[in-house]
C-alpha cells in the first residue's frame, strides 16, 4: 500500500496533511496504538528535518510498505542552480556542515549535500566516516547513499580510538530516530535525492 503523495516545504506547507497520511497508513496496515504513535514520530522527525533545510525547499512524502514493514520516503531533486545552491554549495566546502549535531542533524546535511551534488555529499559523507558509494541495499537503486546503520556501526567500532566517536554514540543513544527506525537511508538514484526512515512492527 502506498499512501497519497503530500508536497511538503520548508516553511510548514503540507506537513499536517503528511502526518495524516501516516496516520491512515498506520491504521491500514492495523498497527496498535503504540505501534501508530511511533510510526507518526518518525513522520514528526522527517518534517522537523524538512524544516531545518536551507533555502526554499520543496519535496513529496509518502509512506508505504505491507505487512507491518513500513517506509517513510522524501524525494526531491538535485538542484542545477539557484540560490540555494550557491548557499549549500558554500556549506558544503567552507567546513561548517560538519559541525552538524545530533543524528537528525547529519541526516539533513547528508541530504543537502547530495542536493548539491555527488563531489560535496562524498566529501561530508567521508566526513562523517560513513561514506557507501553505489549503495548496496537491494531495492533501492542508488548511485550513492548514506545509511544510519552503516553510521552506527562505523562511530562503535570508532569509539576507541577517536575522540569524537563517543559524542557521536551519546548523540545516537539520545536520538528518537536512532531509537526508534529500523534504517534510515539517504541517497541519491539519478537526478532524485530520497530519503527513507524504515520501521518493521
């Protein structure tokens, strides 16, 4: 099943309608009460994300899946030119996206950075220690992607020999999205930058 398409910007536009879709997607797949409040959680982190993306940003989400695998998605495009452009272009290179707290936090320079181009999301991708170049999640198709479980696994393996390594897993031990999302998934298929929160229930 797959719910309608809600165009979602930075200013707040569409956001209700979104986590009403998630709402009803939650009731069609017969979730429990719990089950549906953390599913609408997720839904509340990816529109705190959207809001605290640079520029005028507009994307579409959706939620799908069956059997109580569900998916969170965000798709937009990665920008030719514009203001924006210049604006993430300039973060991606002067160092600042990596000053980026908080898991949420890293998810949306991630993605910014994929807006721009594949150079800058390789750069804070290597950045973060958690680059995947051609993705190897099967379904997915991307050419290049990010995934939080790959980042999980790389800060624990990282703890002991990199000073920031422990502020990256308090980061990740306090995050809802950490806590709750199976995989979060940002990447880049062609011309589409898309974003994937999962949760099986």
């Amino acid at each position: 099943m797959k719910t309608n398409v809600i165009r979602v910007d930075n200013e707040g536009n569409g956001m209700t309608e979104a986590l009403n879709e998630v709402e009803k997607f939650a009731a069609y797949q017969s979730l429990d009460g719990k089950q549906a409040l953390r599913l609408r959680l997720l839904g509340e982190e990816m529109m705190g994300l959207v809001r605290g993306i640079v520029g005028q940003f507009e994307a579409e989400f959706w939620a799908e899946g069956e059997n109580g695998k569900c998916e969170l998605w965000l798709e937009t495009h990665v920008l030719a030119a514009g203001e924006m452009r210049d604006e993430l272009l300039k973060l991606a290179t002067d160092g600042r996206n990596f000053a980026a707290r908080g898991v949420m936090g890293k998810v949306r320079c991630v993605l910014q950075s994929f807006l721009v181009s594949n150079a800058a999301a390789s750069e804070y991708l290597g950045g973060i220690g958690s680059a995947m170049a051609y993705g190897d999640v099967p379904g997915y198709g991307f050419d290049q992607m990010w995934s939080l479980c790959a980042y999980r696994n790389w800060v624990g393996k990282s703890i002991g020999s990199d000073a920031e390594a422990r502020e990256d897993w308090d980061e990740l031990e306090k995050s809802i999205v950490a806590k709750l999302a199976d995989e979060v998934l940002v990447g880049v298929c062609g011309q589409r930058v898309q974003l994937v929160i999962r949760k099986a229930f």
